[in-house]
C-alpha cells in the first residue's frame, strides 16, 4: 500500500473529524498529512577524507553536482533532492538567529562554493548547499548528503555528523578498497548503529585494487568482530560512469550500484513508507477511539436510561481526571520538566568529564615529547579520542532521552488510561562544520640562529674571562685562552637553553591548540546535546498536552451526550440508537482500514 493510500484514507477520517464537529482532531489530522505529504527521507553519505563520497553521489544521480578532483574535497555538505529541473541554492543560518539565508545559484557555480579550494575552512560561512535534479531515484523523496571529509572520522567534524545522524533515516560509510577497516570507522560506524535505523557500508574504488575481495572479506570479519550487522557493497564509481556514458547495462552491473540502488530503494526509501504508514495509522486509530467514546457513552446513556445518572457522573470524573492532565501540577509535566533539567546537567557534566580526561592526556604527550617529532600522530590521537569522547556523549543523551520519553508516556498512560505510541525524536539539517584541530609552529631554530645564539652567549662569556685576567700581571698572556674556553661553555650554554626554551614553546603552542579544539568542540557538541534534549521536551509536552486537550474534549461531549440522552422520548431514543450503531460501525471500519494501512507489506 502506497503512501497515497494513506493520505487518502486521512482525508477520509479528516471528513469524518469535520462531520462529527471535531476540529481538534481535525487539525491534528492535517498535521499527519503535512508529514506524508513531504516524503523526504535523508541519507548521509561520511567517511574519510578522499574516500569517493562526492563520486558516489554523482554517480548515483547520474550528474556531476558535488565537485570531484584528486586536489578537491568537500568543504560544505550538499544535500542533493528531487526537483522538475535541475537547481542549486546556499543556505546560511543568520548569526542572530531567524529564518535561514537562502541564495540561488547557477549549478555550474557550486564547486566555487562547497569546495576546500573555492571557500576554504568554509570562510563563506554556509550552512549548506541545497541541489534539486530530475531523478527518478529521488522522486520518491530521497535526500542524498554529501559530507566533508576534512579531517576524517577521528575528528570534530566526525563528532558533529552524530548530531545530523539521529535524524537521518540511514547513513552510507565510505571506505576505500586500499586497505581494510580502520579503528575510527569501526567505532563511527558502531556509534553510527545506536542513532541511526540504516547503516550500509560502501567499499569504493574496486577498479583500481585487484586485491579488494581480499579487503572485503577483511572488513566483513572486522564488522562481525565488532558485533555490526550491518551490510558491505563492494561498488566502482569509475565503472558506474562508463556504464552510463557507453549506456552499458553489464558495465552497470559490474560496477555495483544496482545492489546499493536495491537498498536505498528497499530498505531506506521503503523503510521509511512502512515507518509513514505505521505512524499514520496510530493517528487515524487515535481519532477513532475518541470519536468512539463519544458515541459509545451516549449509546449506553440511551440504551439504558436508567443508569445515565451513574454513567455522567463517571464520565465527569473522567473529564476532571483529563482535565487535570494539563494542569502544571500532573504527575507526567512534573517529572518531565525535573527529568530534563537533570539530564541536561548530567550530559553536560558527562562531556566534560570525558574531554578533560582527553585533554590531560594529550597535555602529557606533548609534554613527554617533542611536537616537532610526534605532532601528527598526537594530532590523530586527540582527534580520535575527541570523536569517540564527543560520539559516545551524544549516543548516551539520546538513549536518556528515549528512556525520559518512554517514562513520561507511561506516567500519561496510567493518568490518562490510553495507550500512546513511541515518540521520535528527530533533528533537522546536515552536520554542522567544527574547526580542525589547527598546526602549530613547529619549526626548529635552524643552524643560522643557533650560531647567533651561540656568539651571542660566546661573547659574553670571552668578555667575562678575557677582561679580569688581562689586568693581572703574570696571567695577561693566558686571558686569551680563557676567552676562548669562555666562550665556548657559554655560547654553548645559550644554544641549549635556546633550544630549551624553543621545545618549551612548542610544547606549549601545542597544548594550547588541543585546549583550543577541545573547547569547540565541548560548545558545538554540548550545544547539540542541549538541543536534543529541547526537542524532546517540546515534543513531549505538546504531544501529551495535545492529548490531554484532545480527552478533555471527548470527556465533555460524553458528558453532554449522556445528559442529552436523559431528556429523550421513547420513539426518539430508538432513532438515536440506529444512528448511533451505525455511526459506530463507520468508524470502526474506518479504525480497521488504518490498521491494515500498519500491516501493509
């Protein structure tokens, strides 16, 4: 069953809401609309830096949007979507917040913008570039994002596309066949299984390694080492665009992009339609019971009028009980608002903890060596170790947030007595940029300035010896060796403490670049922890305020359809039940038409 079966049957249960003077539910039945009507469904595309990413989505799009070279790399993410012809637009989030900046741009012009060599470090400051193309592949709502790859997975940048993880609906990791897995992109792709419900891995460039079934292989034992179940296409997009400059269909399949076409298709896009549905349907199921309770209290009040005293009097307990649940002072408000106060404490306290414990042992490294020798490797140690730190937080705060959402529900649950369904909590976007950990100088004094120093220090010290003994009779004739021994023991006293000194400012240089990074990335990390935990509290407290709304309102027509019912005649009370059996019978089917629209394969 398609999604346009199910935005009919929500325009069938909207006439219903209207019929029965539910604008309540009428309105939350247009928001459930909205959402089907816009069928995005977003794919990040990460890995190392020059891994194929940009390839990959050009040649899954069969255009050159995302600017490949072997001198180029992605300096911005390109989020490429469906569009009647071919477009292409900045984005830019205001520094004091609104709405975002959008600037459309020629499509030949794009490189000059998403690029290291055209905007380097991203100095353009854009958020993203946004890229429509008339493609059948994303006309059912596919999104393909390109991501930099600056840096690497053991990076801030690495940390920060957790962020845009938890509300992408699948990721793409993308390894070259040079060699086999490495520690940061098993650990990226076993955070990546906690956030995210897709996870595929790409093995690109199989063209140029003849020995990439051997790294396959190496790869699929490290994944089940790991414990990721996740699945690996051996794909060449070298081979993909001779198959479609030649219109090849063996070529196209050598090259294995149908396989990874098949899983997007299938079990993204696919996933997504079933996920669209389900939620769909607890909606229209939702209504339906609220509709019911209506009619089910009038139909007991007028097939048994005897006992409508009794029945209003539980139905105003109910609506009190409803009403109740949007009072400040409800069980699932309070513990709501306590829990995310504590968690947002507690998160930030967990990120902190984890980048200190990074920051003083990297301080440690640089103080028991060299930068000049070691800086590159402390460099991929700090940032490996900032990732996992950064990654291993925000997993956390999402796991408490889900575990904070399931404890609420239930806590509206037991008040409210009806059953509610698991809340998503999504975040919108790409990833967002964090600065590189920076160089620093460590260039060593060279044989010019170390000489310098050493006549700087010699002189003195010639000076210091030559002149007492000159005036001494008897010793005048050795003051010139004594000069000369002078020196040398303090011109090569300066070149060491110069060079102590110059060790010492590196050391220093490079601890304060590692403080410098860490600090950004505790900012742009915490931030979107914050933001995460923000979202689930709106959501939650609008959701279940909407539902209190929603059973304060049934409760009251309960109430006054029951009333209603006292007053009836004999003839009329018989008329009301016809109609209000078959009304019944309409929703209940309309109930099991949404039911079916969940199990639809």
């Amino acid at each position: 069953m398609a999604v346009s079966d199910a935005i009919e049957l929500v325009d069938v249960a909207r006439k219903a809401t209207e019929a029965y003077g539910r604008p309540d539910l009428t309105a939350k039945l247009g928001r459930t609309r909205e959402r089907l009507a816009d069928p995005s469904v977003r794919v990040l595309v990460v890995g190392e830096f020059k891994q194929g990413k940009s390839l990959l989505v050009n040649s899954l799009v069969s255009a050159s949007v995302c600017p490949v070279d072997d001198d180029v790399a992605t300096a911005v993410p390109t989020m490429v979507r469906h569009a009647a012809a071919p477009t292409a637009a900045l984005v830019r989030e205001p520094a004091s917040g609104g709405e975002p900046q959008r600037t459309e741009i020629p499509i030949g012009e794009l490189a000059q913008h998403v690029s290291e060599a055209g905007n380097p470090d991203n100095r353009q400051r854009i958020s993203y570039a946004d890229v429509g193309l008339p493609r059948s592949l994303l006309a059912g709502g596919l999104v393909l994002v390109d991501t930099p790859g600056v840096g690497g997975l053991g990076s801030a940048h690495g940390a920060a596309t957790m962020a845009a993880m938890a509300g992408a609906d699948a990721v793409v990791l993308v390894s070259d066949a040079a060699q086999e897995y490495t520690k940061p992109e098993l650990d990226f792709l076993a955070t990546a299984m906690h956030v995210c419900p897709n996870v595929v891995a790409v093995l690109t460039k199989t063209d140029l390694y003849p020995a990439w079934r051997r790294i396959a292989d190496l790869d699929r034992g490290h994944l089940a080492a790991a414990g990721i179940s996740t699945e690996l296409i051996p794909i060449s997009s070298a081979v993909r665009q001779l198959a479609l400059r030649t219109k090849s269909k063996p070529l196209n399949e050598e090259s294995g992009y149908p396989v990874l076409v098949t899983y997007l298709r299938e079990k993204v896009i696919g996933q997504a339609e079933r996920l669209a549905r389900r939620s769909t349907a607890q909606d229209i199921v939702s209504v339906c019971e609220q509709l019911t309770t209506t009619m089910g209290a009038e139909l007991a009040a007028q097939e048994n009028p005897e006992k409508a005293h009794e029945l209003v009097a539980e139905l105003e307990q109910a609506r009190r009980g409803a009403t109740r649940l949007k009072e400040r002072t409800a069980r699932w408000q309070v513990t709501l608002n306590d829990a995310v106060a504590d968690l947002s404490a507690d998160v930030d306290h967990d990120l902190r903890d984890r980048l200190r414990t990074v920051l003083r042992e990297a301080e440690t490294l640089a103080e028991d060596a060299d930068p000049a020798d070691v800086w590159d490797q402390l460099a991929k140690w700090v940032q490996h170790q900032v990732t996992c730190a950064a990654s291993a937080n925000f997993v956390w705060a999402s796991e408490r947030a889900d575990a904070l959402a399931r404890r609420v529900a239930a806590l509206f649950a037991e008040d409210g007595r009806i059953a509610l369904p698991e809340l998503p909590v999504a975040s919108v976007g790409p990833a967002p940029r964090v600065a590189a950990l920076e160089r620093p100088d460590l260039k060593r004094p060279g044989l010019g300035e170390k000489a310098l120093s050493g006549l700087r220090g010699g002189y003195g010290g010639g000076l210091m010896f030559f002149m007492p003994l000159s005036l001494i009779p008897g010793l005048a004739i050795a003051a010139p060796f004594a000069a000369i021994g002078g020196a040398l023991l303090l011109g090569g006293k300066q070149v060491r403490d110069e060079k102590q000194r110059a060790l010492q400012r590196r050391q220093s240089e490079a601890k304060m670049l590692v403080r410098k990074h860490i600090d950004e990335v505790q900012f742009q990390v915490g931030k979107d922890s914050r933001d995460l935990l923000r979202r689930t509290h709106r959501t939650l407290r609008d959701h279940f305020t909407t539902l209190a709304e929603e059973m304060q309102q049934s409760m009251a027509g309960s109430v006054a359809a029951a009333q209603s019912a006292v007053k009836a005649t004999q003839a009329e009370r018989g008329t009301r039940i016809g109609d209000l059996k078959a009304e019944l019978e309409r929703v209940a089917h309309l109930a099991a038409r949404a039911r079916a629209l969940a199990e639809a394969s």
